[in-house]
C-alpha cells in the first residue's frame, strides 16, 4: 500500500511539470537557478536533430545567463500544434519552420514580426531568396517574420562515371538521357529519371516566359503570362510522353529506380542530396538546373527555409534577448558550418565554400551548386492563400495538360477563370 501511495505522488508529480511545460505561457519569464530558459519546438530528422542539439549546447554553455532546450514535434502536426498551443496561452518561446507555413501562422497571430529585432544589415549577409521566403505581407509590406537558418533548392543530380561532360541546357540534358536510355535491359537503364510533380517543374516556366502574377501582384496568367505558360504546360506534355525517358507523375517509380540504381540522373531537391550520395557514392555529381536554350533564360525554381521564429506571446524583454541572442548565433558562419556538415544548405553567405570549410569535397562542390541555384531562385510563396488557393489550382492545372486531360490553353483558360475569381474586386 505504502508503495502505491509513493507511485501515485510520484506520477503525480510528473503529470504536474509535464502539464506546466507543456501548456505554460511564453509571456510569463522562466527562471532556472537565475537563468532564462527558453523551450524551441523543431521537426528535424534524427541526424540533423542531434547537430541543433550539439549547436544549441554551445549556445548554452557560452552564455550561462541563458538556457535553451530543445523538444522534437512530429513534422506533419508542428505547425498545427504551434498555432493550437499559441492560442491557448502556451507554446515554446521559438519554434524552426519551414518558410511556406509562415502565411497561416501570421494570419493565426502566433508569430511575431522580427524587422525590429534582426537589422537590415544582418540580413544582408544572408542569401536574399532565403530571406525573402522569411517574409509575409503584412498590411501591404513585406514583413520578415523569421529568421532563415537553412535553405532548400532544385538541382541535377548525375552519376559522374556516366556523364563525362554535364550538359548546360535542358535541350542537352534531355539528348544526353535519352542516348544513356536503355530499354532492353531488365530492368531499363533509364538516362534521366525525373518526377513531374508541379514543385520541381515550375522553375522552367519562369524560363518559358510564363508568369503568374507580375511584380505588383496582378494577376497576368491568362495574359502576359499565357504564352509562355502554355509553352510550358506543352514541353511537360512532351517530355511525359517521350518513351526515352523516365517523365512521370508517379513520384514512387522515379524513386525505386533511383534506389535500384537504374537511373543515371535526376532532378530534385537539396535535401535528398544524402539519398543521391548513398545510390552513387563518390561519383556523386550536382549542378544547378540547365538553362533553357529555346530563350537562354534559367529556370527559377523556389527556394524553401528553415526559419526560426518567435512566439506572438514573447513579451518578456529578458526573453526576448535571449531568443534574439540564439537566432543570431544560428546565422553565424560557425554555426552555419555545423549545419552543412549536416546536408543543411547555409544561408549565410559570409560562410566562404572554399576547399577549408570542409573535408568533404563532394559535399562542398554540392554546397556551392545549391547556392548557386538559390541565388537564382525565387522564394517560396509564404503567404496563406497562395499556398491553400493558387497552388492547388496550378496543380490542377498542370496536371490536366501533362496528363492531356485538356489542352494547354485550356488548362490555362480553366485556371485563370478560378483565380480571376478569387482576386479581381
């Protein structure tokens, strides 16, 4: 009996610190043996969790004044149960992110605007599509509300025993794989393995001469933008239906053959870079995406981050220096260093990829072929009816034409309809 009582109490016990954990305010200060501790939600995967929790050590021990600790959230459920625990009074002090989920967090009102704690110059150093996918329109202004740790792009991944001379334009990269293509072997050798999906396509209608909506936010697709997005939607077609190459919508088959080694380029993003190192080895090679010869233009895919951002409820200003005080040690080059050891593209351009950064060289010579794409990218919508409207009415859109369902101009015709809809008064 006696020990029973002592289990209770003990369960008890723990109930009552894992429920005021979980569930305290961020605005009420805490306070451990006169330090402020600060709690930071994440979704990194196991190995890229272990270096933030190494990184956030070093932070911890170079200032004892402060405490950082971190706690792992399920991916898929991180932005949901920030903006729950936020809105119920709770929720970590800082939280990393990535960027596209940064609309539906500012229009649920859990994130703070940062452009008076991270100056104009800080940010300058950083990589400007990084940091303008940390941006949201806040009241007609392009507002930061995070802080850009890590970046993810598109880029050609190749087997370098395979391809010699690494083609330039996408007009070359297509002949090259369909000459590397070999059917009659079991299974086919395919040249050039390349999921369709909208995400790592839409980079090449930038080239195509296709737009969305111009500069100022006006809607053009069924305008200026036609042409070249029906150019565009017409080439997917063409590629989709060419026998000589892998072009497909199934981004379950592009997988297994890249995981069965039968597939000698790829294109893809920057954080699958490890799985392309395990299928080729060392003879792994990466380069930003071929410019399209058709109209010398490159393409402009997005650009994704990590970003760290602040609880809405911060308004501890002991707090609040030391959440300011993590995110700029997270932006510096030595801690940026720490990420790419990690395949965490840095943001921080001050971070010189040169031979000395590190000894991995085939990691190094990918570190600098993503940024080089970056720096040609563009950032990822953020905003929350982008993300919950127009991209799902492009990809319904893209779908339809590489698919033949409809015709390019239809297709065309069929989305700028909806969207007229939704964004002409």
């Amino acid at each position: 009996m006696q020990k029973r009582f002592l289990f209770r109490l003990l369960l008890l016990g723990w109930l009552l610190a894992f429920t005021a954990c979980a569930a305290s305010p961020a605005s009420v200060p805490s306070a451990q043996a006169g330090r402020t501790v600060l709690r930071l939600w994440h979704a990194w995967p196991a190995t890229e969790g272990r270096v933030l929790q190494t990184l956030v050590e070093q932070f911890n021990q170079a200032h004892p004044q402060w405490q950082i600790i971190v706690q792992a959230r399920p991916a898929v459920s991180l932005p949901s149960d920030l903006v729950m625990a936020v809105q119920e009074g709770g929720g970590p002090h800082l939280a990393i992110v990535q960027s596209h989920t940064l609309g539906t967090l500012v229009d649920a009102g859990v994130v703070r605007p940062l452009d008076d704690v991270i100056a104009a110059g800080e940010l300058s150093s950083l990589l400007p599509t990084a940091v303008g996918s940390a941006q949201v329109t806040v009241d007609g202004q392009p507002t930061l509300v995070g802080v850009p740790i890590s970046f993810d792009t598109l880029a050609l991944y190749y087997n370098r025993a395979n391809v010699l001379q690494p083609p330039t334009t996408i007009e070359e990269l297509l002949q090259t794989g369909r000459a590397l293509t070999d059917r009659n072997r079991v299974p086919p050798v395919w040249g050039l393995a390349y999921n369709l999906s909208l995400d790592r396509t839409i980079g090449y209608l930038y080239a195509f001469g296709g737009r969305i909506f111009d500069e100022d936010g006006t809607l053009v697709l069924g305008d200026s933008g036609r042409e070249g997005t029906e150019r565009w939607l017409a080439w997917l077609g063409q590629l989709y239906r060419d026998e000589q190459l892998l072009a497909t919508l199934d981004g379950v088959v592009v997988d297994r053959v890249l995981q069965s080694r039968d597939a000698i380029m790829a294109i893809d993003w920057a954080h699958a870079q490890a799985e392309y190192r395990a299928i080729w080895n060392d003879q792994l090679g990466v380069l930003p995406l071929p410019r399209l010869g058709a109209t010398d233009r490159l393409p402009q895919p997005y650009v994704q981050a990590d970003v760290i951002v602040m609880n809405a409820r911060l308004t501890d200003q002991a707090e609040q220096t030391a959440a300011q005080a993590f995110m700029r040690f997270m932006i510096e080059p030595s801690s940026q260093r720490v990420l790419l050891a990690v395949n965490r593209q840095p943001t921080q351009l001050a971070l010189q990829l040169s031979d000395t950064d590190l000894d991995d060289q085939i990691q190094l010579a990918a570190a600098r072929a993503f940024r080089a794409q970056a720096q040609h990218g563009l950032p990822i919508p953020s905003d929350r009816l982008t993300n919950e409207l127009v991209w799902t009415t492009l990809a319904d859109m893209h779908l339809s034409a590489v698919r033949g369902l409809l015709t390019p101009e239809q297709a065309v015709s069929q989305a700028t309809e909806i969207l007229h809809s939704r964004f002409t008064p």
